[in-house]
C-alpha cells in the first residue's frame, strides 16, 4: 500500500432502503477515519433512496436496470479512487471507527486479503421479532474461534483495490450467494478475517416468510459450488449445524413412525429434535443468556423452521445439480474482469 493514510471509498450498494439510508450515511459521515470518498450505487430503486442520498452530498451512481446487489458492487468498484474499498450495505449502522480499524489491520497484514465486520445482535431497527431472532442468530453464528473464514460477510467488508481487480469481481451472473463464489475466489490466495473491531448494527429481514425466502434460495444456489469444492464455509456451516439442520429435518417424518413400527417409535421424534438442539447448545445458552427463557422458547420454534428451510433448501438443490448441467456448471466460468462498458451480466 502506497500510504499510511489511503483514500478510502465506502462503497453502499442499495435498492429500496431509504428508510435505512440515512442512518448508513451519517454512520458513514462520522467516521474517525479521513480521507473517504463515499458512492451509494443504486440498483434502480423505486423508493425516496436517491433523493436521501443526494440530500446529504453523497455522489450517487446507477445501475442501468435493476440486477442484483453483484452488480451494484461492481458498479462502486469500476467508480471508486481510493486504495481501500470499503462495501457497507444500506440498511447498516457502522460504528464510528470501523473504517479506521479496517485500515489498520489491512496495513498490518498483507496476507488479508478482507476484513469483515461483525453484526452486533441488537437490531437497528427493532420493531419485530423476527429481527430479534435474526440479530442474535447471525452474531452468534459470526463468532468463530480464529477469525479466518472462506464465506466473505459482505454487508461490512473491506478490501484493498488491488486485491479486488486481482481476484476479479462479484459475478454478476449470481443474485444468491455472490459473497460466497467470491469469497471462494478471495480465499485461494489471500486470508479473509472476521472481526469484532469492525461492529454495525443490521436492519435484518422484516418477515420469517422473506427469511425463509432468502435462506432457501441461497442454500438451494451454494449446492454447485460446494460440490465443486468438497468443502463448507469455513467458520460459518459448521459440520454440527449441518447436523442440526439434519435431525431437524428428520423429526418431521419421524413423526409417523409409531404408526407403522408402534408406540415405543415415538420417542424418535424427540430425540432427534433432542439432537437438534444440542448440536448448536452454545447457541441456545447464549440466547438463553441474553434474552431469557420466554424469548428462547419463540427463538427455538423459529429456528426449527430455519433448519427444516436449510435442509430443504440442500435437497432441492441436489436434486438440481444431479438434473441439469447448466446448474452443476453455474460456478464453472469466473467473471471476467471488470470494466465499465461490461457492469451488467450477459444474461440474467
């Protein structure tokens, strides 16, 4: 890196989150760190996101048509000056000294290739339920023994610009579990560190229905890549989720073994949900710890369906990769390099 202080582009991929935009930029604005440049590329949103962002100075580029947050990344990537991009997604809240830490710790190391940040597991925003569960789930889930992970959190990263042109961009061909392929890319030659030094607070999902959504479509698109790879996202799919999700998913048709196989069948169901829960018992305490035990009853039946979500989500796409051959080669081709002429996918 050319200087101790590089110019810094904080880099807000957004589409419809003006009623979180505002809160990101002033986090954005507040920084410690100088100098920034900031850019909101905007996927084509029909909301008031424009408008809030040029009402505080903020430069605002757009995307062509809307394509999926893959694209608007880019499209900051291709515009930005600095030395350091530094990606915030629009409905997060980053601490004051994220991009200061984020600097630091990329000087330090030329081994990172990015630094992640951690979501804290209060919500921004806390109208919902739902969200409380989402907060507290993903934090813990963030929390890995080393740091070093294959999966890039991209809601909070930072990477210097070199590292991105050399590694190539988000595919834009992916609107599930871009951060994944790249991360993949990334991970090849360079550490991806997560860390607590860089904290915000996330906006999560308003409804278990767009959760749900969310989760099986990014589960159902990572199954190809996985396969390819032979391996899980270190520090993040453990094995004994996986196996969580597995007995979780076993329960429900256990449920009719004591109908065939008689009554002592019934504790099958049970034990397996029994299974379940122990293999993420750190989770559970920790929840337990933090919100009580009236909280932890509605948090378990929620997680249940996301485990029930997971393991659907890996058959659908198994039974996708073993069908067609454009889904088993999704991942096969990298994207090519980034330029500006080429921001949009060829094809959807």
């Amino acid at each position: 890196m050319s200087s101790p202080n590089p110019l810094v582009t904080v880099i807000v991929p957004n589409y419809n989150y003006a009623a979180t935009l505002g809160r990101c930029l002033e986090a954005i604005q507040a920084q410690t760190y100088s100098p920034l440049e900031i850019l909101v590329a905007d996927d084509c949103s029909t909301d008031d996101s424009v408008a809030v962002a040029e009402s505080m100075g903020v430069t605002v580029i757009s995307t062509r048509r809307n394509a999926g947050q893959a694209v608007a990344r880019n499209l900051g990537a291709a515009h930005a000056r600095g030395e350091i991009l530094f990606f915030v997604d629009s409905d997060l809240v980053i601490e004051p000294d994220a991009v200061a830490n984020a600097v630091k710790i990329l000087n330090a190391d030329p081994k990172v290739g990015a630094i992640c940040g951690i979501e804290d597991p209060v919500p921004l925003i806390r109208d919902k339920m739902i969200k409380e569960y989402r907060a507290l789930q993903y934090h813990y889930w963030s929390l890995t023994p080393n740091g070093i992970v294959s999966f890039l959190f991209s809601a909070m990263f930072a990477i210097r610009a070199d590292v991105f042109a050399e590694v190539g961009p988000f595919d834009p061909r992916l609107r599930w579990s871009e951060e994944v392929e790249f991360g993949h890319r990334l991970s090849r030659n360079y550490q991806i560190r997560l860390t607590a030094d860089l904290r915000g607070r996330h906006d999560p999902d308003d409804s278990l229905r767009g959760l749900l959504r969310k989760l099986f479509h990014r589960g159902r698109v990572r199954v190809p890549l996985y396969a390819r790879k032979k391996e899980f996202a270190q520090g993040f799919e453990t094995a004994s989720r996986v196996w969580s999700s597995v007995a979780a998913f076993l329960a429900v048709p256990s449920v009719a073994l004591p109908v065939v196989f008689g009554w002592p069948w019934a504790l099958a169901p049970v034990l397996l949900l029994a299974i379940s829960v122990a293999a993420d018992a750190g989770m559970y305490r920790f929840v337990l710890a933090e919100r009580g035990a009236l909280f932890l009853a509605y948090y378990t039946a929620v997680h249940f369906l996301v485990n029930l979500t997971i393991s659907a989500a890996a058959i659908a796409g198994l039974a996708q990769w073993a069908t067609s051959r454009k889904f088993r080669r999704m991942y096969d081709d990298p994207p090519r390099p980034l330029t500006r002429p080429t921001l949009l996918p060829e094809h959807p």
